[in-house]
C-alpha cells in the first residue's frame, strides 16, 4: 500500500479537505482501524463514532476496547448503542440488514450534528469485487457493474453528506501488511457484520472457485468496474443533458417529460431517465427492476395515449398532452394548462369582446368583413386555435361549453355528414383529460367551432362570403 | 420458440434478405440443425457447409449423415475435409482453436464465392451466457461483457460478409424441444467441437453452481448483457463522432490523431479511439489487452514529446507536431510537412527573390524600405513565419542551413543574450525529428531568424530603420 496514492485519492477521488470535521465508523476490525490510522497520520479532523450493536456477549468488551484505539490517538469518540432484532422485526429485515441501517443512520445522524463534511467507511477492494459479483449474479445494468464510487452523493442516507470509501482500490492482504507493520490490534471478529449470507458465501466459497479458473480474478474485476465506471459516468453525463431538454415540469411528487424528446433518445439513454424519475420521485436508494424500467419505457412508447397506468413504489405513469408524466399516486399534479371551459358551464360569447373561459383562457370575437385578401386568409387559415365563420349561418344563441354525452358535430370537409363529437376528438389524440373540459363554441343547438379542430361544414366560409365572425381562443398570462 | 420472433430476428436484428444466398454451417448437432430446418421452413435461399474436422472415428458417417439431412431438403451441399492437428502444430494452437479457425475459413471461402449475404451459424442464448461468463473471468471491458452481436460486421474472417446468429436469443432447451416437436434427429456427439475446455468447465460445473446462488441466473445475465449492448452501441456512436474529429491523417499502415482533440475527450472515449486505431491498423481481430490500451492512452498524455515507443502487434507509437501518430513499425509515414531543410545543404539566399529549401518550402525574401505603415507592421508583426530585419545589421553571406551542434542564438528580447539553440528550441515544444531539419537563416555566421520563433536582437527592427529584409517562409503546393 502506497501512502501517496492513498493521500492522492482522499483529496482527489474522495474530495476531503483537511480542515473540515469528518466522521469515521470503526468496527475496531482491521479495515476501519487502518483507516483511521491513515487518515489521523494524514492529519484530518476526526470525529470516531462506534456503533455497537449488541449482537454479541463480548460487544461491550470489543466497544471498550475500540474507546481505547480512539483515545490512545487523542481524537474525540462517540458510541452509539442500537437494538438490531427490534429494528429487523419492527421492519421485516435480516439481522445484517437491520444493523447495517441503524449503524449507517447513527453515522449520518452524527456527521449532521458537527455539520462533517463527509462519513468515512473502510470498504476494501476485496468488498468491491464482491460486490460487483454480486450485481452480476443478479443481473444488473452497467451502473451495479461498476460497483461502489469513492465519493457517493446523494447516497441511500443524504443529499447533502457524502459517503467515502477510500480504501476502495486497497486489498485487505495490503491492510493486513500494514496493520502489522504499524502495530496495530484490530479486534478478529466484528469485521463481517458488514456482510449479508450472500456476500459471505460469495468471498469464502464461490470467489476462490473463480479465482481457480482464472487466477488473478480479483484484480480483473476490479479493473474490470474501473472501466465500466468510466463509461458509467460518461453516459451519465449524456443522460444528465437529455434531462435537461426533456423535463419540462417537476413539482412535489411529480414531473413530466415531453415525450417527443424522448422517445428520440437512444434506448440506453430513455432506460437511464426513466430510472432517475424514479429515483427523483422517491425518497432514499429505491430498488428498481429490470421490469420496473421496461415497464415504463413500454408505456411511453405505446401509440396513443390511455390515461394513467400504476408504476412502482406509490408511483403512476400518465400521458397527456405529448408529455409523460411520472408522479406519486398522492401528488397534486400541476393545474392543467390546456384551454378549458369549467365543467356546466355555458358562457355567452361576447360579440364583439372577450369571453373569459377557464384557466386564464379566453375567446376574442370580432365581425370582418371580407374582401380580396382577408377572404383569401379566412379560406387558407393555417391556425387551428382561431376561425372564420359565416355569420348569416350562426343562429343566436352563441356560447361556449364543453362537450356533452351525446354531442354530435358535422366537421368542415365531410360534405354535412354528422360525427360524434367525443370519437372525433379521441381520433385527434386529445388525452381524456384535456378532452372532458375543451371548450366547443355553439350557436343554437349546433357545434360551430371546435378550437385545435375544424369549423362546422355549415358556418363555413365560401368565396362569396362576405360577413364573417373570426374568433381567437387563446391564454392570457396573467389571468 | 416463437416462429414470429425468430423471423422478426432474421430480418431486423440479423438483417437476412429471403432473394440473396445464404451460407449455412451444419455441424449436425441440435442448435444447427434447428437452424437449417428453420430458415428451410421460411424460405431462404441456403448453401449448407459441412466442414468435416476428420478428429473422430465416427467423423465420416457424420458427415453422411448430415449429407443426408441436406438432401432430404433439396438444398445445395458443400463439404471440406481439414486437418485439425496439423494447423493447430503450424500455429501452436488447441485442438479447439485450430478447428474453429479452419471451420470459419472454409464457411467464408464458400460465402465469398457465391457472393453470399451472409454466414449464419447456431449458436444460443446459452453459448451467450457462456461468452459473458468468460469474458467477465478475464475482466473484459463492455465490449467483452456486451456478448456476441447478432450479426457481426465486420469479424474475424471477412470486412465484407456479415457473420450472423440468430438464435443468439434461444435457448438449448428450446430448440431440444424444437428438435422433439418436428422429428429432426441431431447428431449428438459432433455439437462440443466448439467449445474449449475453459467453456466446457463453465457450461457445466460453473453455470450450474452460479445459478445456486442466484436461481435464473443464466436468463438475468442475458437481459444485462442486452443492456450492455445498448450502453455499448451508444459510445461506439460517440466515439466514431470523436474518431472523425480527432484522426487527421490515415495511410496504409499508420493513422494520426491530433493530441488536443483526443485528450479533450473523456477518458472512457480515448480508450475506445486507441482501441479503434489499432483494430484500424492489424489483420484480423487483434487481441488488444487492458495493458496495451492503458500504455497507449499514458504515452498520449506525457507533457512532452520523446520520439517514439513500441506499442503492440508490430506497431509503434509516436507524437509529432500535435499529433499522436500510431503505425506498423514497417509503414512510411506520409512525408513530413514541417518547414525543413536538407541536412547539411547550406542554401545562398536569393534577394530579391525565392529560395526552395525541402518538402515545398520557399523562403521569398525581398526590400522594403520601411515607412509609416510599413514601418508600424514590421514593428508589431504577429505572424511567425514572416520577419523583417534591419539591412543594415547583416553581414554577408545570407545562408539558409538546418541547426548544428553547438549553434547559439541571441533571440529579440532578451537584450542580447546567448542562448543555445538546441535548448531554446526544445523549449518551443518542437519535436525531435523537427527540430534537426527546421530551417535557420543565417548572415555571416550568426543566426538572425529562426522561423516560427524570433528574429535575432542584432537584425531587429527599430523605430529608426528606413532599410529592410522581409523573408517569408511558405508551403508551395505543387512542389
């Protein structure tokens, strides 16, 4: 073990700072005892905190002990007792897994108290290979592949407090060295509470198999991860860019992806982002399925639209309006931005004036009377959003509503022929949302104007036209 | 096995045409046979290669039996006997390696002469699993982890013909069954020539036993090595963008890769570029090692050019002039485009006039009576490779010659100090092989200009110099 590159990792990989506080845990087993040595060598501010788990008869022995390692070097210690089988009860986990929580969280709670700039642990390179097996054995993306970073942040504990391994690229046969190369004492057995029955299977059984097929395995596959981390990071990278062009609302619980966007990323890429609403959306490290991701991107490539569909983890998939919204089935999602009519409401339209509708939507009317080029531009209209009708073909009432059961339309092109007016609007894609409030303008008992549509066959314009009702429906920001 | 999803694979993934020939290999064994039998069935137009390896007693009544198998068919056969054990002596091979190397020869000398779309072979999900597997023990990189593509182009034998898989997706179990279900009698004993001896212990002591600590193992390693596939595709896209970008020069045994660009790419892309220019540059499929990549990617970032270094394969690598030059150590170079004079050709100046020096270099030199404008260009020139100097302060004869041994220089603004021209020189990051042909000009015996630095403090410019020398050094084109 190099003590250079190990310095040059704590400030360059792990990003520490001499003058900012720091927690240690310390097992008292060799790797967390040799991190502490070499970072008290190193001069970093230490806080040591040990949590005892009181698993085992000698735990108040070790506990002591490990008090003594800490004050031996003069450094401020702190111990924190957690009753493991009551926490793995209360929450259905392993023994591991309930200490491995209450330790991480007592670590955590510590370094918020003195504001640390980061919790340091003693993961090995043995840990590292260990644990990118085990993802492989499992399955995983390139991101389980690459194992554990030097620096994690946000890690499963904080957004704001760092987690460091900076032993990450040290094997324990090196820590061993240097344990009896500085006198060090480090307890023998409390250094595998770490390990789940899966991971101590993996070291004692299954990697000195491998290692009999290919010798030297360890190191390929730590090698191996370093690879895979650079190109994890590089295409974290380009997913952070994709990100950024194709969330276009992120509130409480809830964010959107305009879908045109992204469904013109790269598969790896919509994987990646479908993953990061997730992890966005839901409070800790969630576990996230190959199924959970496929799921999702299936559904934001499906052809049309069919309302909201359940995800994972209290979360729902919805499209509307070209976006694909990923929310909490509690969230509040955004008011609708879609021009809009209240429901019931029947508004007259005011001729000449401004009719206000819902959500800062408004339709302006106006009566022109055309002639040479203001017929040729009601003829052509290019903008679905506003219309020119024949006013000698409007019978009185006109108002605004929404569509009602049973509303039929004869749409302009069809030669008079009736359709039903909510098939007519399903065909045009307007998701279910937007379609049950979307305003229709009516005069008598006929459908006249169906904004983003087309105007009736028989309000139409003709080239002897001459008065004609032009109407504008759009928003008003500040309403 | 779905037919649909297998022929959906034929033509997307594999990207098989039904009206253009198709080169099939048929050991007899489950996995081709199914093969031959499914591609009969739709429709393709088949040439079936049987390439008899003559290891086994039983060797010859195989390859009957597999005659037969063709010809019930109607399709057309081909058969090539090979000496296995001869060809593994000559080349100091397997038996393994040795057959597979002649069994793919003989199925790409078939395809090429019967211009064949492609060369299509059997192997399984489960050979991919294998293939993942081993590369993963020797710590590949995602191009090893990301498995066999479905159609490879181009591969090991041929720059032209693809080498396809379609059952790359398809289990052995499935196509036992497949075999079961349309009364196909495989041979049994024929179907392991593919296999080494590493990939037999894997299939059938270490799958197994992975797969005790993970049940399903083998269809979770599929599914990631298709993630990694799609993570892969999409660098490779970002690299063939930074391969455009950074390599300036290509050439029959050598490319170039201009230094600036490629050490602004991210570290997981130079890897890849470094990759691309030696599969660029060596026959076949090189076995490139981590090693290899990692010197080329160190050699690319020394701060300072050291001529050049053995790499791998036969090729060196070299930096010149901001390029990072990688060659068969064989290959001629392109001709050096540097301002350069013969070695120990002393060149009279002409003035007025043009003096050739090497490579299409000129040095035109003429009068200029310096005045007001002329005078304030002179004084502030920012362009390296032109200069003035004061007529009056050069001592005839005016020579243009390359550096020498023991040459000094009083560069302007150093108020007339010495300094050696070797070492100033190499200060100005010109490399070696530049250095010792770059030209100086020289009045008597001093030097006064050395171009793409400064003139000398004796011949330099002041406010009151009426009588000038304007040199030029330039490229003509055609020379």
């Amino acid at each position: 073990m190099s003590l250079d590159a190990i310095a040059e990792t704590l400030s360059k990989a792990c990003r520490l700072e001499h003058d900012q506080p720091l927690v240690v845990g310390l097992s008292g087993g060799p790797d967390s005892l040799c991190l502490l040595d070499l970072l008290h060598g190193l001069g970093y501010r230490l806080h040591v905190v040990h949590v005892n788990h009181l698993l085992r008869p000698e735990a108040d022995k070790d506990a002591q002990l490990v008090r003594e390692m800490v004050e031996q070097r003069g450094l401020l210690f702190y111990t924190s007792e957690v009753d493991v089988h009551k926490h793995a009860e209360t929450f259905h986990l392993t023994v591991e897994a309930a200490a491995r929580e209450l330790r991480y969280h007592c670590l955590f709670e510590q370094a918020q108290q003195l504001s640390a700039q980061a919790v340091v642990v003693g993961h090995t390179a043995d840990d590292q290979v260990e644990t990118v097996l085990m993802h492989l054995l499992r399955g995983s993306s390139l991101s389980g592949l690459r194992g554990m970073p030097f620096r994690a942040l946000p890690n499963a504990w904080s957004a704001e407090i760092p987690l460091v391994r900076p032993l990450l690229a040290t094997w324990r046969t090196e820590i061993d060295r240097y344990c009896l190369d500085h006198d060090l004492h480090p307890l023998t057995d409390t250094t595998n509470q770490d390990t789940t029955y899966t991971r101590n299977r993996l070291r004692h059984e299954l990697i000195p198999l491998l290692d009999g097929y290919q010798p030297g395995l360890r190191k390929r596959i730590l090698r191996m991860a370093g690879l895979l981390r650079e190109d994890d990071d590089l295409l974290e990278n380009l997913v952070s860019q994709a990100w950024q062009s194709c969330v276009v609302e992120q509130g409480d619980g809830y964010l959107a992806l305009r879908l045109e966007r992204f469904r013109a990323q790269p598969m790896a890429i919509q994987r990646r982002l479908v993953r990061r609403a997730a992890e966005n959306l839901i409070v800790g490290v969630p576990d996230i399925t190959y199924d959970d991701i496929q799921r999702a991107v299936m559904f934001a490539h499906q052809p049309s639209s069919t309302g909201q569909s359940d995800w994972m983890a209290g979360l729902r998939l919805a499209v509307e309006s070209g976006d694909l919204w990923v929310a909490a089935w509690e969230a509040d999602l955004p008011p609708p931005t879609w021009p809009q009519v209240q429901a019931g409401s029947l508004l007259p339209l005011e001729v000449p004036g401004i009719t206000p509708l819902a959500a800062g939507w408004v339709i302006q009317a106006e009566r022109v009377t055309l002639d040479g080029e203001s017929l040729l531009a009601a003829l052509s209209n290019p903008d679905p959003y506003q219309v020119w009708l024949a006013e000698e073909c409007l019978p009185e009432p006109l108002v605004v509503r929404c569509q009602q059961p049973g509303d039929e339309f004869q749409p302009l092109g069809m030669q008079g022929q009736s359709v039903r007016l909510r098939e007519w609007m399903s065909k045009l894609k307007l998701p279910s949302r937007v379609r049950a409030s979307w305003p229709v303008v009516c005069a008598g008992e006929a459908i006249m104007w169906v904004p983003g549509c087309q105007p009736a066959h028989l309000a139409r314009i003709k080239p002897d036209t001459r008065q004609s009702l032009h109407l504008t429906l759009k928003k008003i920001d500040s309403a």
